[in-house]
C-alpha cells in the first residue's frame, strides 16, 4: 500500500525554501571567495538535503539534479575539483532551476522538468579536471607524514589545509593529541565523548582516527588520534583531559601549519560526524555549539487570527473600563486591572511571535544585485546590515517590492560605469548598502550607494519638460524640494528605456506602497559622492498608542507615534501670513489646520480657547486645532473595508469602549 505524501506537501515546500535561501547566499560566499569552506559545505548539505526530500516526495527529476549537484559538490570539498567562475556559474543555473520546479511544484504539484541540459553541464565539468588531481584514490601515492614524533601517519588534502590555515589566521591553535583507553574500561565511547566534551569548551576537533562514528559506536582498540582546533593552551588542554578517569595522553602537541605536507586525498582521516569541517567562518568569541531551539511551524492564518482575538480582548478591556467608571464600581475596577495586565502581557507575547527578522526579505537581494550588475556591466559591493532587525510579518510581506526597486534604482542610476569612476578619482567598483536598524517604535531602512548622486538641474529640467512645474516654480526650488519631485508619478530622469527603468513605473510607486504601510520615504543627496534613500516603517500595524481628541462632537483617533506635542492657544494667539493661520511656537512660526474644516465635519468651534496637536511628517511640522485632548489610549486598527479604503487622511477605524467607531487619522496623508 502505498503512503500518501501530499499531506507533507507544504513542510516540504516550506523547507525546500529555506534551503534555497541557503544555497543562493553561499554561493555568493563562494564567488567571491573560493576558498570558502564553511560556503562550500553549506552548499553541499543544501544540496544534499534537497535531493533527500524531493525523492522522499517522488519528485524525481529534482532528485537526480540535486543527486547530480551532490556529487561535483563532493569533489569540490575533497579537493579533487577546484572552485571556479565557470563552476560557479553552473551551479547558480542550477540553484535557478530548482526554484522553478520548486514554483512548479507549489502551483500545479507537479515536479515534472527536463534537466539533461544541466546534468551535461554538470558532467562536464569533470572532463575539465587537472590530470593530476584527476588519478582516481586507489592510484595516487599515500606518503604523508606531517608529525615525525608520531606512530601513525596523518593525512591532508588541500581542503583541510585552507581550514587549518583559517584556523591558524584568527589566532587558533592546532593540537595533534593522542589517546589510550585503559584496556579494562567497559565503557571506550563514553571516554571518547567525554574528551571530546573537554575540547570542544573553547575549541572544536577537525579529525580523528578512526572516525567520529565508529569512536561513538566504541568501534576501535585502546586508542585513538584527534586533531583539535582551539585556543587553550597545551596546559589547560593536559589539564582537562587528565581529570578524565581510564585514559592517558600519549601525546598533546601544537602542529606548526607549515610543516604539513599535502595529498590530493585522504584515507585514514575522517570529518567529525557532527561537522564535516571547522567553521572558520566562526567568531572567535562564540565557538561553542548552541543550545538547541525546538520550534515549530504556524500558518500565517492562525497567527492573524490570534491578534484578532487578542484586539477583540483589548477592545473590550476599554468598555469594561467605561462601564467602571461611569457607575463607580470599586469590585469591577480591581478586575479590570487584573485583565489588562493579562491582556498586554498576552498582547506582548503575540506581537513577538508575529515579529520576524528582515533577513528573510534582505537575503534575495544579493543575487539580484549580482546579476544584475553583471548585465550592467558594473563592478558593485553590496553591504547588507542589520539583517537581524525584526519587523512585523505584515509589513515585511509588502515590503520587498519598493526595496527592489529601490535597489535597481541605485544600480542602474546610481552607479557608474568602472571607467567612468575611474575618471572621477573614485575606485572602480561602486559599492551599494542595505541597512536596517531599530530605534524606538520604528525600524529604518537605508539602501544607499557612492554614485553620480542626483542632479537637482536635470531632475528640474526633466519636470518642466512633462510639464509639471512652470519656469517660476523651478527658480524657487530648493535642492530638497527638487529632489522630492523624483516621487511624482511618472517621473525619470533615464535617458534610455530598459528593463531596469525608464518605464515611467518610479519612485511613487515606491512612496504610494511605504505610505500604505504607514511609513515615510526620504533622499538626501549629494552630486558625485552618492544617494541614500530613508525608510522610516512602524514596528507592527496592529495595535497602536493613540491620542485620542474630540472635534465638534466627534472623536478621533490620531497615532502617538505621528504627535510631537500638544499645546493650548486662543484666538488672540493666531496670526494671518499668506492666507495661512500661524503660531509662533518657542521662536518658530507654525502652521495652523482646523481639523474640523479639514475634514469637513458639520458645526462650528466658537470657544476662545483651542489646543492644538503638533503633528510631524519627516522634517515637517503642522498643528492640528482641536476642541479637547481626551488621553492617550491603546488601539486596535480595523479596516474600512474596500469601498472606503484609500480615503486620504483616515488610516482605518477603531471600536471605541462604549461602543462608537472612531476614525483613525492617516497623518502621512492628511499632509
């Protein structure tokens, strides 16, 4: 009877993704750097697992690609292969290949694609081997012998030298330690763990004979050889192993990299089971195994459902409030404090696990921008920062399309030509960086590049030419004011129409999707020295902090994150430039919106005395008259729905806690 294995279907999607994240960045690594080990055999696991869970699932023809990529990747590690462009560039055909099956298999269920292009290319690759390193093991001379002191030989290939000379280069040590087991002892595995134990406090073991697998499994006689990466000394290393009971050190001494001779391959040493390799990839600081995490996966679905709930609770803490002080009950206030310390607890525990970390948007764009300069022809180093930032799954869901554009911004314009910077007195490779950072309820995100910058008398220019300033206008601009007109709808400066820009899709595209998210957008700028471009995006959209204020019988609902103050005026306060109300705030002059007239409510405000809520957007400040402050109080965005969705200057609605809607106010586009 066969076994039903669709049920599996989405955790082998979910982690066939994961593992083609994997792949895409270390093959980066690898590029860049081919003697990246730690890339090499991440790559080579990704693979490896791939091919194990696509022929588990029935999806042969992923199966035999990835079986394929497995073994080029074994040679690669053993050194029989060496690591090349050309290599490099197979294997990203074939990493681009499995997304497409991988995409094939999530829509249609079906894996089914014709790889023997590949598989040739893949093969190929062999035919192009160094006759020398191409003698197959069993014909090349074992004569290795890297510690005369000791009894057995040692044997290294090139792979395992470019480890220990990482090792060696980030101040570790190399230990060649000898072992013997007291004859009587029942239990040997035991005694091996325990000297790994002792080792792998500050270190790790690179190799052993026999192997790893067999010294667990007790398969070996009274003694066994290892080769230790660490920092202690020989004394601290005598020390630790000589508190273990029935065994002896027959010899602890420190390997000198440059004595070691080396063959192409290597039959007494093994990789550690648990490692393969040391990971000189590894900071220094932080080489011990961490503690395992035990995780489990969560639709989406059900997580949003939660938060509804948990809003719901919060919304209705609020009306148990008012029923509380409206008729003074003492017993309902005491238990109404008990339900909100819960509920923000339950509260706090639900945005975290609705938090993510912005690596998983970060971690496609280092391919794009590969390629992407390659077709450009443009020599580019591209900095990630801060991939650890989280941000809500919400925000982080929407926010990988403006970043894109963003990025190809910044490349195609941004970026000069190598020859071009070279005339500048620039280095020929520009470099673009992708940073992320928290601060307070905000998280900021910064693409930004060392190119041509933006050129505020082309970017005029162009505006007059479509029209969309007069000639006045243009005189009056400030550079700030000149760089804003980037975001206006269908605006380019490109010369050119090409895939990358110049299809009159720009930067407002960009502003429109980060202001829906309740985010703001700004450039600064500098001619010839490069462009950063500021995104500024609240934590989470869910549940907020609120001013609450009234306006002729109304309430409001005004984001605490968008108000730097309030203030109370009069009339006599108020002054008339330009058409404009004013008020001069602590030497600065400060222009005044009823919000009642904004928003078109009925009635009028005759009262003397008025407050005013100090609103922000970037640089920018406005006040916003209104009757009364009636406090701050914590809100749970609703929807408007379709029909009313969009409306500028209304963010959502809120249940109010006796029962009202409140609007909520979307101050981005109220400005």
């Amino acid at each position: 009877m066969e076994m039903d294995m669709t049920q599996y279907l989405d955790v082998f999607l979910e982690e066939s993704k994961e593992h083609l994240d994997s792949l895409n960045q270390c093959l980066l690594k690898l590029e860049k750097d081919t003697g990246n080990v730690a890339a090499l055999d991440e790559i080579f696991r990704a693979a490896h697992s791939l091919k194990g869970m696509s022929s588990t699932m029935g999806f042969d023809d992923l199966a035999d690609l990835t079986h394929h990529m497995e073994n080029i990747l074994s040679d690669l590690k053993k050194g029989v292969l060496k690591v090349s462009s050309h290599v490099v560039d197979i294997l990203f055909q074939c990493f681009d290949r499995i997304q497409i099956i991988i995409d094939q298999i999530e829509t249609i269920g079906s894996g089914d694609m014709d790889n023997r292009d590949l598989i040739e290319l893949l093969e190929n690759i062999k035919t192009g081997r160094n006759e020398v390193i191409a003698l197959r093991e069993e014909e090349l001379p074992v004569e290795p012998v890297i510690n005369k002191t000791s009894n057995q030989s040692l044997a290294f290939n090139q792979y395992d030298i470019t480890v220990l000379k990482e090792a060696v280069s980030r101040n570790y040590k190399i230990y060649n330690i000898k072992i013997t087991v007291d004859p009587t002892c029942l239990m040997k595995s035991v005694r091996a763990f325990m000297v790994f134990k002792a080792i792998e406090e500050d270190g790790e073991i690179f190799k052993s004979i026999p192997p790893a697998q067999d010294l667990d499994e007790g398969n070996f006689e009274k003694d066994f050889e290892i080769f230790a990466i660490t920092k202690a000394t020989s004394d601290q290393l005598r020390t630790r192993l000589s508190s273990i009971s029935e065994i002896s050190i027959e010899q602890l001494e420190e390997i000198n990299i440059n004595s070691i001779n080396v063959i192409p391959n290597s039959r007494e040493m093994s990789n550690v089971a648990s490692g393969d390799q040391y990971s000189a990839g590894n900071n220094s600081s932080n080489h011990q195994a961490p503690k395992l995490k035990q995780t489990v996966r969560v639709d989406v679905d059900r997580l949003d459902k939660l938060m509804n709930l948990v809003g719901e609770l919060v919304m209705h803490k609020g009306r148990l409030e008012q029923i509380g002080l409206n008729h003074s009950l003492n017993e309902l206030n005491e238990t109404i404090e008990q339900i909100d310390r819960i509920s923000t607890d339950l509260q706090s525990v639900v945005m975290k696990v609705r938090m993510v970390p912005i690596e998983q948007v970060f971690n496609r764009f280092p391919r794009m921008v590969r390629d992407l300069a390659r077709d450009l022809k443009k020599d580019v180093n591209f900095i990630i920062e801060g991939k650890e930032t989280e941000l809500d799954r919400t925000v982080i869901d929407e926010i990988g399309d403006p970043l894109v554009h963003l990025l190809r911004n910044a490349i195609d314009h941004g970026l000069e030509l190598p020859q071009e910077r070279v005339k500048q007195g620039k280095t020929p490779q520009g470099t673009v960086m992708l940073k992320a950072r928290h601060e307070g309820n905000y998280v900021y995100i910064e693409v930004e590049d060392d190119g041509r910058g933006v050129d505020t008398e082309q970017v005029l220019a162009k505006a007059l030419e479509k029209g969309m300033i007069t000639s006045y206008a243009a005189e009056q601009y400030s550079r700030e004011e000149a760089m804003n007109l980037l975001f206006s709808p269908g605006f380019s400066t490109a010369e050119n129409i090409t895939d990358v820009s110049g299809r009159g899709v720009g930067l407002d595209v960009v502003k429109t999707k980060i202001e829906a998210l309740s985010g703001e957008i700004s450039i600064t700028s500098k001619l010839g020295l490069g462009t950063c471009f500021r995104i500024k995006l609240p934590l989470t959209l869910a549940i907020i902090q609120a001013l609450m204020v009234s306006v002729r019988n109304e309430i409001y609902a005004i984001p605490l994150s968008s108000v730097d103050e309030t203030t109370m005026i009069t009339t006599k306060d108020i002054k008339m430039v330009q058409h404009q109300e004013v008020i001069m705030l602590r030497g600065n002059v400060l222009a005044l919106y009823r919000l009642g007239d904004l928003l078109n409510i009925p009635g009028e405000t005759t009262a003397e005395e008025m407050y005013v809520v100090i609103v922000r957007k970037a640089e920018r400040q406005i006040g916003l008259v209104v009757d009364s402050l009636i406090g701050q109080q914590e809100i749970v965005i609703k929807s408007l729905g379709r029909l009313l969705a969009g409306i500028p200057g209304i963010a959502g609605a809120i249940v109010a806690g006796d029962g009202n809607v409140r609007l909520i106010l979307d101050i981005t586009t109220l400005f």
